[in-house]
C-alpha cells in the first residue's frame, strides 16, 4: 500500500519546526460517502459474521492505530483469527525493521507486508496479483474456509469516490448474494459488504509500477 497515493497512509511528510508537527493526511472519505456507497446493514452484517472464516474473528476487528498501519492491523487481525501469536500491530511489526516509529512512512506495499508476515507464521504466506475476475472469484469461494485468510489490497476512490490505497481482512464471500465481507480496520469505515465486481475493480489498480492484490496465508 505504499504510495497509497502519495501518502496512502497517513504520514507522507511529517515535519517539525519549532516544536509543530505537520501531517499531512489521505483523502478524506465523508460518513455520507462511506454509508451510500457499501453495506452495512445489521442483518446483512449479522449473516456475514456467520460465514465459517469471519466468525474466528469473534465479531471484532482491532482498528488500526494510524492511517499508515492499516497493513500490519490487517496481519494482526488475521494471525489472531487464526490462533496466531503476533496479535497486535506491535508484535506483527516487532523485529521486523519496519515502522519503527510507529508509522510506516509511505505505507507498506503488498510485497512488503507479506515480507513482514512471513517473519511472523510458519504458514505460508502468498502475494496474488494480475487475477482476473474469474480468478478473483475463485479465490473468494475459498475465502470461506478456516484455514485460510485473505488480506486485500485495494484503492478507496474506486468504491467511495475518494480516498486511496488500503489493507483489509477479507471476512468471506456470501456466494449467492455475490457480496464480499471486509472487515476494514478503519474505525470511521467499520466491515461492510460489496458487490465481487466493485471491489475487483478496486483491487485491480496500480501501486507504483506494480497492481495491487490479495495476500493469501494458509
């Protein structure tokens, strides 16, 4: 998710004169953006929370403490789900070099926070990227399974008309509604669900010279 759009997250420059910090933030996504343009129902949730992976999640996603961080929250949340041990974005990012200041300049990429994930499970650890819809589909039919987790990287502006490049835990795929259930980690977007079209649209862009894409662990 780096260059998540020149800063897609949440720090592209931070600066101190004289004692102030300056931050410059993403595009901002407005409540009323974020409540017509996805579901977010309580019966709609409730249905998608009781899919087999979304509900090792325990109805509850650890937000992301920073808009940089939506990466290793999103490893966090998924190593939890699956009885992991690097739970929180301190223990996913631990050792690893990355963030260190607690902000991941730029943001990670999709290479990048598999690099970090590796460090963290035995499991293996895959980038998918280039799918096609078909292939995004399949994928999706899997996303149903416990011992599998997707983390997808997409861009917001494709989805909610602004925003930028982002990681969250897919929760699964409600095959018969063709709605896919994202447990975002950012508080203000909360999990919701998408139409499979909409959101392969929203992966399917560019990061840099490469495409975003999942991050399977298995």
């Amino acid at each position: 998710m780096r260059r998540i759009g020149a800063l897609a997250a949440v720090l592209a420059t931070m600066a101190s004169v004289g004692g102030t910090i300056f931050i410059i933030s993403p595009t901002k996504v407005s409540s009323d953006a974020i409540r017509s343009s996805v579901v977010r129902s309580e019966s709609e949730l409730a249905k998608a929370w009781e899919l087999p992976a979304a509900a090792t999640f325990e109805n509850r996603v650890a937000w992301q403490s920073n808009a940089s961080m939506c990466g290793p929250a999103s490893v966090a949340n998924a190593l939890r789900s699956l009885q992991e041990t690097a739970t929180s974005e301190g223990a996913v990012l631990s050792g690893t070099g990355r963030c260190w200041s607690g902000i991941c300049f730029m943001g990670l990429t999709l290479d990048e926070l598999a690099e970090v994930t590796r460090l963290k499970t035995k499991r293996t650890v895959t980038v998918l990227r280039n799918l096609s819809a078909e292939e995004f589909r399949r994928h999706l039919r899997l996303a149903n399974d416990t011992k599998r987790r997707y983390i997808i990287n997409f861009n917001r502006k494709s989805i909610f008309g602004a925003g930028v490049g982002h990681h969250s835990p897919i929760g699964g795929y409600l095959e018969r509604e063709d709605m896919v259930f994202v447990l975002d980690v950012n508080r203000d977007f909360r999990p919701w669900l998408v139409e499979r079209s909409r959101l392969f649209a929203a992966m399917d862009t560019w990061d840099g010279d490469r495409k975003r894409g999942l991050l399977l662990i298995e």
